[in-house]
C-alpha cells in the first residue's frame, strides 16, 4: 500500500496501473534469468578481457553499472505506469534528437569520431538514446494512426522522416555501423505495424539500388572495412588487422578452449577492442565452441522470448515497441557476432550486456524493461501466451 | 469494429512476428555454422595460427671461435664494434636529441635527415642504428652523457678481425654474406640471411665448429611486435677456438722472401705432416670484407691478373719440371731397371720417333750417374729412365708420393693436380698413350700439373723414409701429426740414393741449388723450371718467348733439412720468375734458414756453405745451371 501511494505522489500512476503484487506475480521471471545470465557470464569474460586484475576498475566499473542498470530496470518494470511511455514517447524522441544535434555542433570527439556528449563528468552517446527513441515514436506514431494492415505512402512519410532524421546525424558522426542499426529497427517496427508485402519488396528493391549511392559516400575507412570482409588477408596489418586476429582468436579456442584467462590471443594485445566491440572473441578463445554455444543459446532464447512478448502484447503500442525492441536486442547480437567471425563488417556495434560501455549497457537494459513492462501488462487483458 | 480490426492487426503482426522468428533462427544457426566451422573443423589450423602469433624467436649470435696460431697467437680475433642507437618513442623527439648528439659523434645534417626518414620506417619502439663504428672518444663522449640523451644506447657486436692484415690470409680465409650455395654447403647449420659465413680458408673450412651454437630468446610479443617478456632462453654455444699448425715467425718470413712476386711457398714437418707456414703472394687483407668492401675493390681483387684470392699454394697447378725427376728416378730403382752407379751417357738431346728431345744443356752432360743426373738435372738421362720404365711405373709412384690426388688437407679450394695415364688420355682425349709423351712427362712436363702443397709433401716424404702422410693445417694434441697415407711401399734404400742425390743439388759443385745452401745446416732440394708456353727454342737454346714477362717459366726448388734429420720440407714457385735455382732457391734458403736458425740455437754448423767448390772451379760457371729446365 505504501509503494502504491509513493508511486502515485510521483504521479505516474495511470488509472489502469497494476498492483505491485500483480506485477511481480505477472513478472517474466524466464527472461529476467535469461538477462542475468547473459550478463553474468558477460562479466566472468570481461574479467578476461580487461587483463584479469590488471584493469580490475573497467572490471568493477562495469558490474557497478549492470547493477545499477538492474535497479533501474525493475524500478521501471515494477512502478511506472504504462500510460507514462506513450505519454512522453515524442518528448523522449525530440530530447535524443536535440541531443545528436548538439553532438553533431559540438560533442567531443573519440576514437576519430564524434559520438560523445560530455556533462560533467557524465560521458554518454545520445545515439544510445535513440535506439530506443525511435522505436517508442515509431509505435507511438502507428498506435495514434489506427489499425490498417495495408500501409500505404500516406501512413509512411512521417515514420520515414522520424526514422531518418536520426539516421542521418548518427552517420554523420560518423558512426554508420548505428545508423544502420536503428534504420533496421525502424524498419522492422514498420514492417510489423503492416506495411504491404508490395512496399516490403519494394523497400528491399530501394535499399539494393541505394547501395552503390551509400558506397560513394563513405569515408575510406569505411569502405575499407567492407573490402575487408571479403579478402582480409590482402592487409593483414591494415584493415583486415581486426578481422584475422578477430578469426585466429575464435578459431583457436577449438571445441573445448584454451581455459579461462589463458587466451593467448586475447591476453598479448593481439585482439583489438578486445573489451569492447570484440568480446566475443575473448569468450570464443578461452571458452571454445562449447562456450560461444551456450553464449548464441542464451541470446537466442532471449529473442525468441521477445517475439512471444510481441505477439502477446495486448495493444498495437506493445506490439510494435516489443518488435522493435526485440529487434534492436537480436541484431546487435547478429551483427557484433557476425563482425567478430567474419561475416559482417567491422562496425562499431557492441555485443549486448557483454561488451564493456556504460551507454550500452543501460540503453540494452532500458530496452528490455520496457520489453517486460509490455509483457507485464499484455497479462492484464489475459492474453498471456 | 474496431474489435474486428484489431483482430486483423494481431493476426497478421502475428504472421510478421513468425517471419521474424524464422529470421532470428536462419540467423543464429548462421552464426552457430560458422562458429562450428572456424573453432570445430578449423581449429586446430587456427591453434597453430595463435600459437605462431605469440612467440617471436629471437636469435642470440654465439661468439665465433678465434683460431690461433702454433704458439697459440691469435690470427683470427673478435673485437667489439659500437654502435649507437636510438629508441625513436624514448627519444622525445627524434630530430632534436639527433642535433644535440652530432657534435659528439660527428653527424651530418645529412645524416641526420637520413636516420628521420628510415625511423619513419620502422615502429617507434625499436632501436633505431644511428652511427655504426663509433670510435673510442666518440664512444666515451656519449657514454658519459648517455643519461642526458633518453632512449639512446650503445650496443655492441662483435666483428671479426684479422689482426695481423695480410698475413696467412689464404689459410685463414674471409667472411662474407650466406648465399645460398653456402646454405646448401652447410645443411645443419640454420643461416639468416646477411649472417656472415666463412667464404674461403679455414674460415670455411671450419665454419659449424667456428660458428658454434646460435642461442635462442622466445620472446612472447604483442600483436605490434612489442615485446612482453621473455618466455624461455637458450644460451648459444660459443663457436671452439681453432689452434692451427701453422709457425707466424715461418709465415711471415715466406711470405717476406716470395716479396711482391707473384708465387707460393709450402713448408711442412716432414715427420708430422703439419703444415708450418703457406704463402701466396699476392695476398689480401680479409678486414676487407668485414668493413664492407666496395664494388670496386672486389672487381680490382676479381680482374687482378695475379689473383690475389687465389690461394696458390693449394690451388695452383703447375708443371713440376724437373722436380719430378725424383719420382722417374725412384720407379726406376724399384723396378729394378737401374744401377746407380752406371753411366748414362748425354749428349744434348735424343732422338725419337723423328723427333729430338732435348736436354737443357744443349752441350751435353757427357757420362752421368745417378747423383750426377740428378745433381745437374740432365733431362737426356731420366728420357733414358722413363723409356726403361713406361708412364705406369711413373704413374704409380708418384701416387706413392702423394702426387695427382688430393692431399686431404681439408680446403675445398684445393686442387688435385694430374698425374697423366693411360687410361686417363684415352678418357680425356680418346686417344692411345705416345712413347713420346712418356720422354716429356719424366722432365715434369706435358700434362703433369702439381700444386706447390702436393711437391712439399712429396719432399716431405722422401726426406722421411717413404712415409706418406695427410697434409693439415689443424693442430692436434700431437703437434699436428696426422694419419699415414701411404708407407713402406718405397724402398728405404733407394729413397737414401734419392737423398745423395738432392743433397748434391744443394751442396755439390756443379748442383743446380747451391744458392740454397744454409749456414745452419745442410739441406736437400731439387731445382725445377716448369715451361708457360711450349715455345720451340732456337738453336741457341734460349726460349723465343723470352721477351714477354708473363710467358716466363716458372722457378721451382723443393727441399728439406737438415739431411740427417729432416726437420722441414719446402716447396716454393715463383710464377714467371725465371729458374728455380736462381729465383725459388734462395726463398726456399731465407725460410729454411730461419728454421734451422731456430732448431739450433743460432750456431752456425760447419761445412755446409763453405768452401764453395763453385768458387775454386771458375771453370765451371754458374750460368749453366742457371738454364736448366
């Protein structure tokens, strides 16, 4: 009674709010599970990564923020109202887009590029922030539209927009890599809202003939990396650097791996951005097949329980947040994975609750509380699956 | 309404989900596939490929052995070389802490300029070499700033040098950059390339054991190259000290008395068949090639007429000329087919298949025994013998004494000289042997080739009793006294004839050696004059040839002393240089005289220049030995 009455002094409280007791009743207690575990053994490889206790801070720096992550997350799931979201979703958008935009006038640049926003001593990428901005403006925009399956050019042109705007400054910066990211998203999210098998196609068809357009426009660097997937041996300590290291680490963990803090790949500098957008490779080489096995197994139950969210939600606001969020989560998966053993690009795109980075990190566990507070509620109206 | 639209929507967003389900299992069993592919099927290719990744070899260069003298002087040495580098990422700017060390090693802007562009090159947190050869001031001018210049340090390397310039360099040979023949040369050994191997001489010769055992650091490297720590050590082994038989005083005194004319000298323990001094003139400096030699010096030592690099001694093959008598005159005594004492009468020449051979003395020798023919070298009594004989008894016992084969000294460089067959013409030439060719062969000439290693141990052997044995250059716990080739195949009696008869070269009245004869003991020896071209001679004798110096005959002289109790052997040829009596002699005298000087404390032994029946006798004058053949 007492969080109750908290809850609704801070007026978040909608009229059609659940009980904490339901709630936790209700809660996707599988998927929280899923999350930990993802993250946990996130944090044994980074262990790893960093050097073991050479850089304990990054070690420490990063459980601090999962666990404060966490809080945040059940806060969320367990006190806020579901109106609350729908509410600010075009608020929670236009701030992330004001955000790139100063970043784009004036952010500081790192690692050659401009992604970061700098207040105080508080370092973030608003790009992080649109992530999930998109998304929500996105259902927010199809949920207000009304129930069509057929979307036509009418019902399009404003996703369109809200889509790339923030596509647009994020490539800017440049980080293409997340610009592509949330284009995808935004993509799935308008092909679940119902766009027409005809506009699928066609969108297929634009996205192919764009290509030759997108290539002139990146820089060197970019295009290298893409030459890079397809011959990487050409420039081994050049671009195909990351890539074959990327290869000789994963592909020498074998099927049992080199054991626990003994990857001589991970542990001797051989493995760039070995902490970060390259983890995967530490957990490949210490950890073997069996390893990447169970790592690919957590992830993909995870999706798979983000789909079944989606399809549970109870209205189209949940469904499509749901999707896209799902989205988000799974092809970060696909795609960091991918770059890690050599079928995608390198591109800046971190492996979700394991690569090191504060932005991430909270941006993946505010996607998966807004994931669960959908599911939470798609029980309201028993359509539970 | 709005229930059924609703409816429409769920169910199809439903069908969509199930698209997108389908898309999320392509994709991680995608993922999956790979992971089986590179970490299952591939990896133990990747293993390998890790493991290469982690360790750097790093070879430490063992100390090459030294190789010393007789005495155990040093002939070879290794002396430190200091080179002056720079850690560009420690330098906290390259191009200023340059500037601030030119004035104390004498850099050029140039220089500079030239070290900037190679560190742009190379990762900054390798040595960069700055200055190699620093001299000694230049050495301690840095060293004792060398904490006010960061990330600069002085290394060392050991250089081979050659203390001693020219001396003996043939013996001891040069070291030059591997090849690949020198790969193949030397298969055990694991060469780098610009590793330095020994080229010529007992350098090459001696390479492995000199070389030693190259250590090894397993450096575990970081991805750029940098190094993290060392993982495991070898310790090279340092190459063995090589103690040669060769005597410095000898070796320099021969190379001194051949002087600035083109030829060889070979002196041996005849008892031991170490070899005690080997010169070739001229010689080279094989400092030369440690300091890097030019282009152009290496085509002067390359086009050089008197080729420098050649070691002659071993190398060179001439005709022995009359010096070979001495094998004529031994087969025929072992075959039975001569009395010493008979008289073989010379009348200036011979005439055979309608053709005359000669005798150098175109007056004749008149009546000559066997210590008179060879004494005066009459070529019209060993024709006389070699007839008796047949080129088979010849070719047998100058294989005895270690002719037309390699002596085994051990350098690749060696020659094995020819001792002409039958068998051998009808191979080289497919055709039968010609008596006439028998004739020439007995004066040394013709097709008979010797080197001046093969005519000392051919001395060698005679002055010891008939013992053949493997010439070295390597000292051994007994003084470098090798195997036994050949023995007890020589009569010992007709080998003591052979002796009379060389002493009389030397210390007789009309011998064609006196010149070599020594204040410290009586000595043996047998000139010879090997012919260039086969000119056709005048009716005067003299050579048609004679105006042009490189168609001069060689001198030869070969000998041993003291003659109770041999204690040297020598050969000596001076190319071009004319008669041996006149030109090889007396260095044959300059090194046995020092010799001898040695062996008998400086005492002069009585009897042996003095009188000087050559004097007493004007009528007989020195011009007629003077042209013998």
């Amino acid at each position: 009674m007492i969080r109750t009455n908290w809850a609704a002094m801070l007026g978040i409280a909608g009229d059609d709010r659940l009980g904490l007791g339901e709630r936790l009743r209700r809660y996707p207690w599988s998927l929280v599970a899923l999350l930990l575990s993802i993250a946990i053994l996130g944090l044994i490889i980074l262990y790893s990564a960093v050097g073991g206790r050479e850089n304990i801070d990054l070690f420490w720096g990063q459980g601090l923020r999962l666990v404060v992550g966490l809080l945040l997350l059940f806060a969320i799931t367990l006190f806020v109202g579901e109106k609350l979201f729908r509410r600010y979703t075009y608020l929670f958008y236009g701030i992330s887009l004001l955000l790139l935009l100063a970043v784009a006038m004036g952010g500081t640049v790192g690692m050659g590029a401009r992604r970061w926003l700098v207040l105080g001593s508080f370092r973030f990428q608003p790009s992080e922030l649109m992530k999930v901005g998109v998304i929500l403006a996105l259902a927010r925009y199809f949920h207000d539209r009304g129930v069509t399956t057929q979307l036509g050019w009418k019902e399009l042109w404003m996703p369109a927009i809200l889509i790339m705007a923030p596509v647009g400054l994020i490539a800017k910066q440049p980080d293409l890599g997340t610009a592509l990211l949330v284009a995808a998203v935004g993509g799935v999210v308008i092909f679940v809202a119902g766009l027409s098998w005809r506009g699928v196609v066609a969108g297929l068809v634009v996205l192919g003939a764009s290509g030759p357009l997108v290539w002139s426009n990146l820089h060197d660097y970019q295009r290298r990396r893409v030459a890079t997937l397809f011959s990487p041996e050409q420039d081994p300590l050049g671009s195909g650097y990351h890539i074959i290291q990327s290869k000789i680490a994963v592909g020498s963990g074998g099927v049992f791996g080199k054991g626990f803090l003994e990857g001589s790949q991970s542990h001797l500098d051989f493995l760039p951005e070995r902490h970060t957008d390259f983890i995967f490779s530490v957990l490949a080489e210490e950890w073997g097949f069996l390893g990447t096995m169970l790592l690919i197994l957590l992830y993909g139950l995870t999706i798979l329980r983000g789909w079944i969210i989606a399809s549970a939600a109870h209205d189209r606001f949940g469904i499509l947040t749901a999707s896209g969020l799902t989205a988000l989560f799974g092809i970060q998966v696909v795609v960091n994975v991918g770059m890690v053993i050599g079928i995608f690009p390198v591109v800046g795109i971190p492996l979700p609750l394991v690569s090191y980075g504060g932005s991430s990190m909270m941006t993946v566990l505010l996607a998966m509380a807004l994931l669960i507070h959908v599911d939470i509620h798609s029980k309201q109206h028993g359509r539970a699956v | 309404m709005l229930e059924n639209d609703h409816d429409l929507f769920r169910g199809e967003s439903r069908r969509r989900l199930l698209v997108l389900g389908g898309l999320t299992g392509l994709s991680v069993a995608a993922l999956a596939g790979r992971l089986f592919h590179l970490q299952v099927l591939k990896g133990g290719t990747y293993h390998d490929l890790a493991e290469n990744n982690r360790i750097s070899l790093e070879p430490i260069a063992a100390p090459r052995g030294r190789i010393l003298d007789r005495t155990g002087g040093v002939l070879v040495d290794n002396t430190p070389e200091y080179r002056l580098s720079v850690i560009p990422e420690l330098s906290g700017g390259l191009g200023r802490l340059l500037r601030r060390l030119a004035p104390y090693v004498d850099l050029s802007e140039e220089e500079i300029l030239s070290v900037i562009k190679k560190s742009r090159s190379q990762r900054r947190f390798l040595p960069l070499k700055v200055k190699s050869r620093l001299t000694w001031e230049e050495l301690s001018r840095v060293q004792v700033r060398i904490h006010s210049f960061p990330g600069t340090e002085i290394q060392t390397y050991n250089l081979r040098s050659y203390p001693n310039g020219t001396l003996a360099s043939h013996v001891l040979g040069y070291l030059g950059e591997v090849s690949s023949s020198d790969k193949n040369a030397f298969p055990t050994i694991n060469f780098r390339s610009g590793d330095l191997v020994g080229k010529a001489g007992m350098e090459r010769q001696f390479e492995p054991l000199l070389r030693g055992g190259e250590g090894v650091r397993e450096m575990e490297v970081n991805a750029l190259g940098r190094q993290v720590r060392e993982l495991n050590r070898t310790d090279p082994r340092p190459g063995m000290d090589l103690r040669l038989t060769i005597d410095p005083e000898l070796q320099r005194e021969a190379e001194a008395a051949l002087g600035d004319r083109v030829g060889a000298v070979v002196a041996m323990d005849p008892k031991t068949g170490a070899v005690l001094a080997m010169a070739s003139q001229p010689s080279f400096d094989p400092n030369m090639f440690i300091q890097g030699i030019s282009r152009k010096e290496w085509n002067a030592l390359l086009t050089d007429k008197r080729r420098p690099l050649t070691n002659k001694a071993i190398q060179g093959q001439y005709p022995p000329g009359s010096t070979f008598k001495m094998v004529v005159a031994l087969a025929a005594l072992d075959d039975g087919k001569l009395n010493p004492s008979e008289g073989i009468y010379c009348n200036g020449s011979l005439n055979r298949q309608n053709h005359r051979f000669y005798c150098w003395q175109h007056r004749g020798h008149g009546r000559m025994d066997l210590k008179q023919a060879i004494s005066q070298s009459c070529d019209v009594y060993f024709y006389k013998m070699a007839e008796r004989i047949g080129i088979d008894s010849i070719e047998r016992h100058a294989h005895l004494l270690g002719l037309g084969k390699l002596t085994g000294l051990g350098l690749r460089e060696e020659a094995a000289g020819l001792i002409p067959s039958r068998a051998w013409k009808r191979r080289r030439f497919n055709a039968g042997w010609f008596p006439g060719e028998t004739l020439i062969t007995a004066i040394g000439q013709g097709y008979v080739l010797a080197t001046p290693l093969q005519l000392a141990n051919m001395i060698a052997t005679i002055a010891n009793g008939g013992t053949l044995r493997r010439p070295t250059l390597v000292w051994n716990d007994k003084g470098g006294q090798t195997e036994i080739v050949e023995h007890g195949q020589i009569n010992r009696h007709h080998l003591s004839l052979i002796r009379e008869g060389l002493e009389e070269v030397v210390h007789g009245a009309r011998g064609t050696g006196r010149k070599a004869r020594s204040e410290f003991g009586r000595v043996a020896g047998k000139t010879g004059t090997s012919q260039v071209v086969r000119g056709k001679r005048a009716a005067d004798g003299k050579a048609l040839n004679a105006s042009n110096p490189l168609y001069q005959d060689h001198a030869l002289f070969v000998a041993f002393a003291p003659v109770d109790d041999p204690a040297i052997a020598i050969s000596v040829i001076v190319e071009n240089g004319g008669h041996g009596g006149s030109t090889a002699a007396p260095v044959a005298k300059r090194v046995i005289d020092l010799y001898l000087s040695r062996l008998s404390g400086g005492v002069k032994v009585a009897g042996t220049t003095n009188p000087d029946p050559g004097n007493t006798t004007k009528r007989q004058a020195p011009p007629q030995e003077e042209q013998e053949e």
